[in-house]
C-alpha cells in the first residue's frame, strides 16, 4: 500500500523576473513503512520535494497523494489540518519551542489538534519519551538537552499523532558521526515497530543503508539506484 503518491511534480520558484525550476518531473511513489533516502547535492531540489510532499508548499505542476487523499488542490487551511493528522517532520534546525520542557514540547502537538493536554495526552507523550531514551528528561529545557536529544525530542513530536509519514530534512547533519548513526537506528526502530514510511532527505552516503532504497536528486530531477537483489 502507497503512503505517498507524487506524480510528474514540477515547482517553479518566481522571484520578480528570475524562475528557478527546483523540481522536475518528480515521481516518488513510497509504501508503507517503508524507509525512502533521498540524496542530492545543495541546491537539488530535496527541501522543495519534502515541503511539497508534506503539504507544506504546492506544486506547479503534477499531483500528490499521501495516505490515499489528494492534496494537489486543499487550500493553506485544509493542509493544515491534514498535515496535523497524516504528516510528522523533523527538520535539520530542531525546531523546539524554546520555553517549553520536552514533555511539553510533545504536548503543543495535542494542543494544536484541539486536545487540552489532558492526562491521555501526558501519559502519551511520556510513553514516547520513555520510548526513545528520553524517561528521565520529560522535564528538562531544550536547553538544557544535548543535540541528539534535542533531535529525539522533535522525533516524539513528529511520532505524536500517529502519522503515516515522517518527513526527515537531515536530521544528523548537525550530529558527530556516532550520534548521527545512533538518531538513525532509532529512526529506523520507530518507523518499522508503527509500519510508518519515512523520506530521509541526507547529504551523507554513510547514512544511505539505514534506508530501504535509495533516491537520488539531481537538478530537481529524480533516479533512482538500483534496488539490491
Ligand atoms: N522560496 C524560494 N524562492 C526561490 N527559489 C528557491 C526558494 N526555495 C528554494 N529555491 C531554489 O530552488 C532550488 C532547490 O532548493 P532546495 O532548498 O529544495 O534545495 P536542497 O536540495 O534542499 O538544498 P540544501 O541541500 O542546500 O538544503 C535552489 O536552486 C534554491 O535556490
Ligand atoms: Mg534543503
């Protein structure tokens, strides 16, 4: 079964008289639980393809799928609404709530979706936090938390409701090689234990076999490698 379903996507970017093509022809189809990687060089159209395959930008051109809905034309609210129900990120630049301890941090998830953070919520958010090493850190500032478990906060976040999809925008870049291997396998762990589909957008090679296939992008222009017999 697809999660995500993006056909023949183009995006063209407009800034007064200059047109950027930073997607095209882009087909991506991704199963369920199934780990994609995408790979490109800066500039390749990677946080375009994840902004428009999570419904946080529209295409130009071609349609996109996720969790059987078509989203080509919901307007910014209706994608709002989705993106909460259907689509987790985490991006490069862990974007915690600074004021907010990390069990809150989870619980703005609840909130947004018109939850009162109630003692469900909570226990949720703790049984996620127990889940990825995080028990004894519920309440500490992001501040006072280290990159990888910053990152693993923002995993819980993005894990909070449930999603088919979680959309990763190089989530180990700002981690040393060890810790980045370690945010992997767990996203690895956490994505086959809920049958959830990640895109794994990386610069680094050494990242590629926690996935189960590879993408490649090049010039917003998508192939991909040979799957391994
Ligand atoms: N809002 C925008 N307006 C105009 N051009 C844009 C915009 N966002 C991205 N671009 C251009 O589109 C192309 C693809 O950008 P994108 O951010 O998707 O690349 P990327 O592969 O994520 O790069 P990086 O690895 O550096 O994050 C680039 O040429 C970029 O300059
Ligand atoms: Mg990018």
């Amino acid at each position: 079964m697809t999660v995500l379903d993006m056909r023949d996507v183009r995006k063209v970017y407009r800034s007064g008289d200059a047109e950027v093509v930073a997607l095209d022809h882009a087909t991506l189809a991704v199963d369920h639980g199934e780990i994609v990687a995408l790979l490109g060089p800066s500039g390749s159209g990677k946080t375009t393809l994840l902004s428009i395959a999570g419904g946080l930008l529209a295409p130009t051109e071609g349609s996109v799928v996720v969790d059987g809905e078509d989203i080509t034309g919901h307007d910014a609210r209706r994608l709002t609404a989705f993106r909460r129900e259907h689509v987790g990120f985490v991006f490069q630049s862990v974007n915690l709530v600074p004021f907010l301890t990390a069990e809150e941090n989870l619980l703005v998830v609840d909130e947004l979706g018109g939850g009162k953070g109630g003692r469900a919520a909570r226990e949720r958010a703790r049984a996620l936090l127990d889940e990825l090493g995080l028990a004894a850190r519920g309440s500490n500032m992001p501040s006072q938390l280290s990159g990888g478990e910053r990152q693993r906060v923002a995993i819980g976040r993005a894990l909070f409701n449930n999603p088919g999809l979680v959309l990763f925008d190089e989530p180990t870049s700002a981690l040393d090689t060890q810790l980045g291997e370690q945010v992997m396998e767990l996203i690895r762990r956490e994505m086959k234990a809920r049958d959830t589909a990640a895109v794994i957008v990386t610069h680094d090679t050494r990242m590629t076999h926690y996935a189960d296939r590879v993408v490649r992008i090049v010039d917003g222009r998508l192939t991909a490698d040979p799957v391994p017999a």
